[in-house]
C-alpha cells in the first residue's frame, strides 16, 4: 500500500494560488489507500524527491534554482496537511532530492500523470512571469517523496541536470 492521497479536484490550499504567486499546487489523486502494482511499500525502504526541469525554457541556473525550490517547499506544504508521517519518514532519509530534466512541457504532463498513477504525491510550479519565462509557464514538476524504486520507476530515464 502507498500514501494516502486527496482527489485533484478538490480545491487546493488557497495560499498556494493567491494572485500572482509564482505557485500552483498539484494535488493528490483519490483519498483511498492504493495498491501500488511495482512494489509495496516497506517502511524500511529509503525515500526521495525528485525535481523534473523543462529544458526548453532556456531557463539560467539561479531561475532553475529558485524554481526547484518553490517546487520542494510546494510539495512540503502539501504533505503537511495530507501526510506529516511521509515527511518524517523523508526527513530521516536526509531528505534527498535529485534534479533532472525533461524536453518539454509534453512530457513534464506525462511524468506527473504516471506518477499520480501509482499514488506518488506531485506538485507543479508554475512562474508569476516577471524574470525569464512567461507568466503561467509551468516550470518544475517536483515528485515524491516516495520510495526510491517507486519514483525511479517514473523518472529513472531522465538525465540529470
């Protein structure tokens, strides 16, 4: 069994998408416990959080730093209104977070679908506009925490930034 996740249509923490915040939250799937088909949770398992950057954005290493962070406090806020044991759990692992890099937005769709598919919390950045992209862009897709073979499963292809 994996987490347990919210249904993404229910309205997400509103301090996340006030106006002209650089944030938009990604919520969670279906509140029920989901049975994971790759491997089930062991509570000895390490954890980590990868962040996914798009590359044709042509973003700088300061946007692509800022960015990824918005995307880990994101996820982090999130969790601790739906999961606190997952973060602590995230916590004792040393919180590992691993950088990589796809295309496009395309494909930053199909790793965030594949990763709520198996019950992997995720969460979108999408930039207010005001530096190098244009407002709305979605930015950095962060996934996880989650154990490392269950988020490798989804983002072990990608090549690291």
């Amino acid at each position: 069994m994996w987490a347990p996740t919210r249904n993404s249509s229910q309205p997400s923490n509103k301090k996340l998408q006030k106006q002209g915040s650089a944030l938009l939250g990604k919520n969670f799937l279906s509140g029920k416990l989901r049975e994971l088909d790759l491997v089930s949770y062991n509570a000895d398992q390490d954890l980590k959080m990868v962040l996914v950057v798009r590359q044709d954005l042509k973003m700088k290493a300061g946007k692509i730093a800022s960015q990824c962070a918005h995307a880990a406090t994101g996820i982090y806020a999130e969790l601790m209104h739906s999961d606190r044991s997952l973060l602590r759990e995230w916590e004792d692992c040393g919180q590992p977070k691993i950088v990589v890099t796809c295309r496009n937005q395309q494909e930053m769709n199909k790793l965030r679908d594949a990763a709520e598919g198996i019950g992997l919390p995720t969460f979108v950045v999408a930039d207010a506009g005001r530096t190098q992209v244009s407002a709305g862009s979605k930015t950095v897709l962060a996934i996880g925490p989650g154990p490392k073979v269950v988020v490798d499963s989804v983002t072990g292809k990608l090549n690291l930034l």
